[in-house]
C-alpha cells in the first residue's frame, strides 16, 4: 500500500462553465479511494458557498442582561454582545477589540498596535480587565465559517473612576463652637466660632497632632487678622462640641467629581459617629442633587448629642460620607444662678461674679463670652 497527496482539478466543470458555485448552496463533492487490494474508502465533502457577511449585533458593558454601565469603580469588567446572525453558515467565532475609540473594520480584521487589545472568543462575552485610565470603547466583529466579517458594532464606552466624590464647603446655619487653631498640610487655619476658617501665619511649627476631617471640607474665609499672636494662641481644633439653637437644621455643601458624574447626594442623623454607614434618628434622605437640605426633625430634642451625616455617590458607585458633629441641640439661654456682687470705690465701678454664678447646663465647659453694661434707671451708660 501507499499513500500519497493527490489534487483533483476538475477540467471538466471549468469547460462546462459550472465551476463556480451559487450563493447559498450546497455542494457535494463525493471521493472514493480504491487501493490494490480493491479495498474502498468513500468519504463526501460538503461545501456551502456564502457570500453575505454575518449581521451587526449589539455590544454593551455589564454582564448579560444587565443595564448597561458607563461607569464603574472595578477594572474587571465583563463586555456582553448580542443580534449578529449569519443565515447560510453561521458564526464562527467573535474577535473584540478595547481601545479608547471605536476601531474601524481593518483595525479589527487584521489586528495591528500595542495600544489595543484584541480576544478571539466563540462565546458572547468576555471578563476583561481594563487598563485605561481614560474612556474605553468595545468594538466586536463576527466571523462567518466562510471566514467573512461583519461590520463594526462598538459601545457607547466606559470609564473606570476609583475615586469617590469631593464634597467641600460644608455648611450648617448658626452652628456654633468655640474658636480655636488647627494645623493642616503644614499651614495654620484659624477656626471661627461659626465654622469658618481663614489661613493665619504663626511663629511656630505645624503639626498635625488632630487630623479632623471636618476640617478639610470647611468654607474658606478671606479674613483680616490684625493680632495673628493672640489667634494663634487660641486651643487646638479638636473633636470639639458644636452647638445649636433648635432642631431646625439647614445644611449646605459644594460637590464635585472630575471622572464620573455624582448619583445622588443623601443626608441622614444619628446617635454616635459609630452609625454612620446606617444614621439610628433618621437614615440617609436623597437631596435631588440639590446641594442643601433643610429638615426640622422632632427626634432632635433638647440637650440630645446628634452626628449630621453627608454621603455623595457617583455614577461609578464610589462614596464619601463626611460627618458633622457632635452637635448639642441648645434651646435655653444661661442660667444666673447667684447676682453678681457690685462694689463703689472713689472712681470705680467693681463688679464681680464666679464661674459658678453663671452657668449653662446644656453646655460642655463654662461659659465662656459674658458682657455686661453699666446704666441707671431708664437710661443705659
């Protein structure tokens, strides 16, 4: 026996002008092999001619059937595409390409540049990990077994943002504390009373001893200080007592983020620091990307320790929660608990009082700004 390659050409087809085939059709091509022995071997050949290259499906972010996303935090990401159809002999297999532009058919059939990447794939989706810090594009073309493409179907895109979003600018209406200095990034801040800062230079080294983070999203003043030494001696900026005058709360804050645009922004209440991810007096209430609140709230009551909550999401669902706090909820004013002592000198009025005559008991710590006037009767001095 032997065996060797043989090429049938089929003078006789070309002749007869039927040597090319139809759209569509199939043809037969039948082979019998007979060696010495008169042993034979049939085997049949089958071939379909099809011109017309497979229909453009669609190719979206997200796994299938799934929304699609145009945002997202995790670089690990699943691209699904569906609807290319190829009637005569159907899809052979799908190559997708990642870029940050849709690519043109002969980027995709014949695959050149290190800046993209290509996966040849039989299945309709494909795990990938994206690598791009910018905005990347899917393009997905189908093959036919008669190894024709498609046209280009490619996504509307999608950005990858690891950041949460920035919120600055944090504002409560007649919150109060008590003015003190805090250092941040190697520069002095001089806190007001109303929780406002205003850079200050002192005659000393920063060190941030207490990092706040209420402090970073503070409003900015433009203040002029004209004793920056009596400032700059004031107490350190700490995890200090606020305080408010009712349970009228009116907030307002900047918010902003250069990768993805902001979900929705929420504001909740709550006991402690600790129920921040889940505020206890009242949870998480979308703003409507308004960017203030106002809530009277009953579960504020007198001389009851609350925490504000902010969260802002963006569309990539990253999140930043800041909290405000911890807020004492004031409503009466200090008490006089014993009269002051008034003393009459030569030329000197001497008026005198001790820590203890005045008090507030809502209040951590003395009081701290008493002032005073001197009159007679129905006339003041």
């Amino acid at each position: 026996c032997q065996q060797m390659n043989f090429t049938l050409v089929m003078n006789s087809l070309v002749i007869n002008n039927n040597h090319t085939g139809q759209h569509h059709r199939k043809y037969d091509i039948e082979l019998v092999v007979t060696n010495i022995a008169a042993l034979t071997t049939t085997k049949m050949v089958t071939i379909l001619i099809d011109e017309s290259a497979p229909e453009t499906g669609v190719v979206t972010e997200g796994t299938p059937g799934s929304p699609d996303i145009d945002y997202t935090s995790d670089r690990n990401l699943t691209i699904n595409w569906d609807g290319f159809i190829d009637h005569e002999s159907g899809i052979k297999f799908y190559r997708l390409g990642l870029s940050n532009a849709c690519l043109s058919l002969e980027s995709l059939w014949h695959p050149t540049g290190s800046n993209i990447q290509y996966h040849d794939t039989e299945q309709q989706s494909m795990r990938i990990v994206i690598n791009s810090s910018e905005k990347v594009y899917a393009s997905v073309i189908a093959f036919n077994y008669a190894l024709e493409p498609s046209s280009v179907a490619c996504s509307d895109g999608i950005v990858v943002d690891e950041s949460p979003p920035i919120i600055s600018n944090v504002s409560i209406l007649n919150l109060k504390t008590r003015p003190s200095i805090a250092c941040e990034d190697n520069k002095y801040w001089y806190v007001t009373d109303d929780l406002k800062k205003a850079s200050i230079s002192c005659n000393r080294k920063c060190e941030n001893r207490y990092y706040h983070d209420l402090l970073h999203v503070l409003p900015v003043l433009q203040l002029n200080i004209s004793d920056h030494e009596s400032v700059c001696r004031l107490t350190s900026f700490k995890n200090e007592f606020l305080y408010i005058g009712n349970d009228f709360l009116d907030l307002s804050w900047n918010i902003s983020d250069f990768e993805s645009p902001i979900g929705d922004v929420s504001v909740g209440v709550g006991s402690s620091k600790s129920s921040i991810l889940s505020p206890d007096i009242f949870g998480y209430m979308k703003t409507h990307y308004n960017t203030f609140y106002r809530v009277r709230h009953p579960g504020l009551a007198e001389n009851y320790v609350v925490f504000v909550f902010i969260k802002g999401v963006n569309k990539a669902n990253k999140e930043r929660i800041i909290s405000v706090g911890p807020i004492i909820i004031d409503e009466t004013p200090p008490l006089c608990l014993k009269q002051p002592t008034v003393e009459l000198t030569n030329d000197s009025i001497i008026v005198t009082w001790t820590d203890d005559d005045i008090t507030d008991t809502e209040q951590e710590g003395a009081v701290e700004k008493i002032f005073h006037r001197i009159g007679k009767i129905a006339k003041t001095i």
